[in-house]
C-alpha cells in the first residue's frame, strides 16, 4: 500500500554554499557517517550531497503524515550497482522506493513509501 510520494529538486550552489559557511558542522546535522563515507571528494561531490539532501527531502514528504522525522533518521545509500536505496531509522514496516539524478546545477530525487506486507 502507497503511503505517499514526495519529490524533491535542490540547487547544488545552495549546498555548495552551505558546506562553504558551515562546514563539516552542516553535512554532520545532515548526513550520518555512513552517508559520507559512501561520496568520494571529487568534481561532482557537491552534486552528490546535493542528491542526497533531495532524497531526504522527498522521503520527509512522503512519509511525514505518518511518522516525524529528521534528515538523520533517514540514510541514503548506494548498492553495488551504484543505485540508491532508503534506510530508516524509524517506521521498520515502511519501504521507499527511491530515483535520484543530478546534473551541473540542480539535484531532484522521488521517494515513493509504502508499507512493507
């Protein structure tokens, strides 16, 4: 069953520019460890935290009439095959599907939550 669906489009600059003023303080209140670790520093690294703050907003979305959260409830991680998946730390009975893309200037992710049967 469809819980809801969120979507989420976020310009890199704005990250980019947080990081610049905050730091290793902004992607600490933002992102977990494991989230980090998974992001090699490079080109495309604002691109990638980019994406990811994305994904946290468009699972927010769709899952907030149901549970509260925070943006460190929520991992954001890659398989193997480099696709992305959802990981929660609250409401275990809840899957999200999730697509994520990003290009030079802007990032947007879709989270579809459902419950799991």
């Amino acid at each position: 069953m469809i819980l809801g669906i969120g979507i989420d489009m976020v310009k890199i600059d704005k990250i980019r520019k947080a990081i610049n003023r905050w730091g290793s303080g902004f992607t600490e209140r933002i992102f977990n460890p494991e989230e980090l670790e998974g992001i090699a520093k490079g080109k495309i690294y604002d691109q990638r935290l980019a994406a990811r703050f994305a994904a946290k907003e468009a699972v927010i979305k769709a899952i907030s009439k149901s549970i509260p959260l925070s943006f460190r409830d929520i991992l954001i991680l890659n398989r193997g095959n480099g696709a992305p998946y959802c990981n929660l730390k609250k409401g275990k009975n809840l899957k999200v599907i999730l697509s994520i893309t990003h290009i030079e200037d802007y990032a947007v992710a879709c989270a579809v939550a459902q419950k799991k049967i």
